[in-house]
C-alpha cells in the first residue's frame, strides 16, 4: 500500500499533542504539535481537560496535513500512542467526560495505595498485573473518580451517583487512547498495552481480572474492549462527515513507551531502548515470558500483533527527567532548555550537589510516593551551572538506577541502549548518560519515536509495511556515545547518588501533599 500513501500517528503525550505523518522509509513528512494545560487543583494532585486535549489532537491532525498539503485520503491509517495510566470517566450518550482526566502524575490516591500496602495486598497485584501497587496506574483513579467526581453540567439533569450511573452502562472508562479511539471512530476499546498499566488487566490471563475489580468497585460494563495493539481488523474508522472528512482505519494503539520500544524495532528478545521525555522509561523486550522482577521494577506487556503471542518487557518508570529541565526554566535558572548544556560544560563538576528531582514521588526502583524533590551538598559558593549539571545528571543516575535492576532481573549485561525522546538532542547528556552507565549509547535519525512505533503498529495493520524487516531497515544511527572518564571516579559518585536518594524519602506526611 506504499504507493503515494502515508501513515499518521496521533501522539498524546502529558504536555501536549503531536501529529506526525511518515512515509514508507519510516521518515517525517508533515509534523504539528500543541500544548494544552497542567491543572494543579491542589499539592499533589495533577489534572488534564480532556476536551481540550480532543479539540487540540483536531487542530493538529488538520494543521500538519495543510501545512504539508496532504490531503487525508493519503492516510493509509492512523495509529495512536498516549501518556499512560492518565484516565478519564465519560457520559456515554452525550461523549462529555464527568470530570478531569486525572494524570498519571496525580498523587492524590497516595492514602490508598498504603491502604493496600497495610493489607498485604502488594504482592497479589503485582502477581496479576506486574505491576507496583501504587497511585500512578489507573485502577486508583477511577476508584477516585466514581466516589468523587462531580459529574459536569449536562443538557439533562443527572441525579443519579456516578457508581449507579456506571452500573448501568451510562458512563465509560478509559485511559487517553481509548478515549482518543472513542472520539475518532465512536467505538470503546483500548490495546494489550495500556490495558496493561491499568493495575484492573490480568497480564498472564490476558483479561480484566474480576477480583481486581471488586477490589478497586469498578463495575465491568465501564471497561473498554482490549485489542492487539496492532490490529487487522482495525478499532474502526474516522467518519467521512466528521472534522477529517475522510474515512481514514484507526489501525494502531500502544502506549507512548511501548510505542517508542517498537518504533526503535526492539522486536527481539534482550534488545532495549529508554525514552526521555517528561519522564524517562527504560523498556527491555523479554520476549513472551513475563519475567518477574526482584529489584523494583515493572512487568509489562510490549506489545502484540494480531494473531501473534504476546511480547513481553520489563520496565523501569522514571517519573520526573525532561520535567526537571522544564524546572530549571519555571525557577528562572535557565531561559532555554538548550541552555543547559553550556552550562553544564562551563563547570567542572556539580561541587557537590545533588538534584533528587522526586517532585511527584519516585518511580523504578524505589517506588516512594512521598518522596519530594530535593538538592544537597549546597555551599555558599554553588552557582546555577552546579544546579543546572546536577540536574542532568540526576537524569544519568536514575537511568542508572534502573539499567542496574533491569541487569539483575534480565540476568544479561546490556551491550548498548537506544535512546529517543526530546532530551536525547542534547548531546552533552548522552555523553553524561553513557560515561555513568559505562555503556553505548545509540541515537537514532528519528528520534520521535513513541509516533513512529504508533504509525509502524497501524501501518503493519493494513499492510502499508508487510513485515517487520522492513521496518528494521528503516532504523538508521544518527550518533552513538561510548563511554569516557575514570569508571572509579563516575562510580564513587554515583554511589552518593544514593545518599541524596535516602535523603529525599518519605519527606510528604499529609495525603499525597
């Protein structure tokens, strides 16, 4: 179907939405991106308007097809990639959600989550899911929303509670693809990935697990239909009389991390890749065996095609990386988040200091929701530049802290790691990054990768690609990094990495504040 076709991929990240259009050799024809707002309501507690994020996901989808004079009958599909566990409860009749998406970030069900920690019940959902008990996946949220949402004001009056609503089929579930699905083709339906860090799928049985379910009360009828994430039957099509004016099949679906795994064609066993975007996510394809994790990490599902087993992966979440640099800017250190590596450069080392930058908590392999941001080792001679440096390399460590356990769990040593996402253009960073993981690191010539695994999913759906080989051809190395400096030096400071770590630990006591 290469012809004079494209593919597009819809990539809805926590800060804005892209829409990208690739052709056959996996290269960028048409690209548009806008941001929608981070509504913080309260300490702790992180919200999206999922409106807005529909109306923006339009704008872009028609501003890079003009701006590229595409037309979108040229789409062969569309595939879809998201920010993860960020979920969203809507009427299912008028299409208008009850509230605010709350984001993946969000704390708020922190309580919770140590609720289920003092009954012993961490052990039985990491079993299930693979995943960590913790208030950054879904299961929470939308426990959150049906005991306290206030449903927005509809054409109609609404008296009923959300939790009755739901019972009988007047409300919806989702996480942000499944609501971008929704909205294009008017079906309910997510994939095996993001149904996966929902902590309500059952990864292994490859189903919504029914006592997941009374645990968190979430009623069957909310949950939207799983699909491989790269579907031949397709999850529907646009509707030719809607805003694209085209029927164009939704074909595709991963979640954003999974999406940039198959974009870097890690299709084989071993074969690993760490996106840094807002946060960083370190993903190792294992292959069809969930391999269960000792050292705090996650275990997850890849991906799948249709008709194929599904692939597995071990991931490590990193919850604050490029959001740290967007810190530097919002506390006026910085201007330009390019600014950062001349900066950096133009000092030796940090002096010292230490950014732990923890300001929702940590992730993989520490999983501490109360942890809090923190700097140490300040002294009346620290200057921005010793700030900015330790910021990236708070980057570095973190990435460290996983690569070790994903090393542990695995049981291989990692020759070399692809890397993608906005942060890898600084090239003072992934030299930073390969000298404290002592390993290779590759960059690729598309480095968007989470929107390209998303158009590789779909476009392998309706045979615009017909085999994976292809699209292993298309991989091409922008530069690669091997490691440089004293090991002993880089591994005596990564060791006090851990002490700023510790320092930051359960430092917020009220709620997820």
């Amino acid at each position: 179907m290469a012809g004079k076709h494209y593919v597009g991929a819809i990539d809805q990240g926590t800060t804005g939405t892209r829409f990208m259009v690739f052709d056959h050799a996996g290269q960028v024809v048409a690209n548009a991106y806008e941001k929608h707002e981070q509504i913080y309501p309260e300490p702790g507690w992180v919200e999206h308007d999922p409106m807005e994020i529909w109306e923006n996901t339009k704008s872009v989808v028609e501003s890079a097809l003009d701006e590229a004079d595409l037309a979108p009958e040229q789409l062969a599909a569309l595939g879809i990639t998201n920010q993860r566990e960020t979920t969203l409860l809507w009427d299912s009749e008028t299409g208008r959600p009850v509230h605010n998406a709350l984001v993946w970030q969000d704390r708020r069900t922190t309580d919770r989550v140590e609720e289920l920690e003092s009954e012993d019940k961490v052990e039985w959902i990491r079993e299930k899911t693979g995943l960590e008990a913790d208030a950054y996946f879904s299961a929470t949220k939308v426990e959150w929303l049906l005991d306290n949402a206030d449903p927005m004001k509809m054409e109609r009056t609404l008296p009923q509670d959300l939790r009755d609503r739901a019972e009988s089929g007047e409300l919806l579930m989702g996480t942000i693809d499944t609501w971008l699905i929704y909205k294009l083709t008017g079906n309910h339906i997510t994939d095996v990935t993001n149904a996966s860090r929902t902590m309500l799928y059952n990864i292994r049985e490859m189903e919504w697990d029914s006592e997941l379910l009374d645990e968190f009360d979430v009623p069957q009828t909310l949950l939207p239909e799983v699909r491989p994430s790269s579907d031949d039957a397709t999850y529907g099509s646009t509707d030719p009389e809607g805003f694209l004016g085209a029927e164009v099949p939704v074909a595709g679906a991963l979640g954003d991390q999974q999406a940039a795994l198959f974009g870097q064609t890690c299709f084989d066993e071993g074969d690993a890749k760490n996106t840094y975007g807002t946060g960083s996510f370190f993903l190792m394809n294992t292959g069809e065996e969930a391999v269960k994790s000792d050292h705090g990490l996650l275990t997850t599902i890849g991906f799948q095609r249709s008709g194929e087993p599904v692939q597995y992966a071990l991931e490590g979440a990193i919850f604050i990386t490029g959001a740290a640099i967007e810190w530097l800017e919002d506390v006026k250190l910085i201007d330009d988040p390019v600014q950062t590596a001349e900066l950096a450069r133009s000092v030796d080392s940090t002096d010292g200091v230490y950014m732990v930058p923890a300001f929702t908590g940590l992730g993989a392999p520490h999983w501490d929701g109360r942890a809090r941001g923190t700097i140490v080792g300040m002294t009346r001679g620290t200057e921005r530049e010793h700030i900015v440096r330790a910021t990236l390399e708070s980057i570095a460590y973190q990435t460290r802290d996983v690569a070790e356990a994903m090393e542990a769990d695995a049981g291989i040593d990692m020759g070399r790691l692809r890397v993608d996402g906005g942060a890898v253009k600084n090239n003072f960073l992934c030299q930073l990054q390969s000298d404290i993981l002592g390993t290779d690191i590759v960059r690729p010539e598309v480095d968007e990768t989470t929107a390209l695994g998303a158009a590789y999913a779909a476009g392998l759906a309706v045979d615009y690609w017909e085999t994976i080989d292809e699209l292993r051809e298309n991989w091409q190395v922008d530069r690669a990094f091997d490691p440089e400096g004293d090991q002993a030096e880089l591994d005596a400071k990564y060791d006090r990495w851990g002490d700023a770590v510790e320092r930051s630990l359960n430092w917020a006591q009220d709620g997820g504040d």
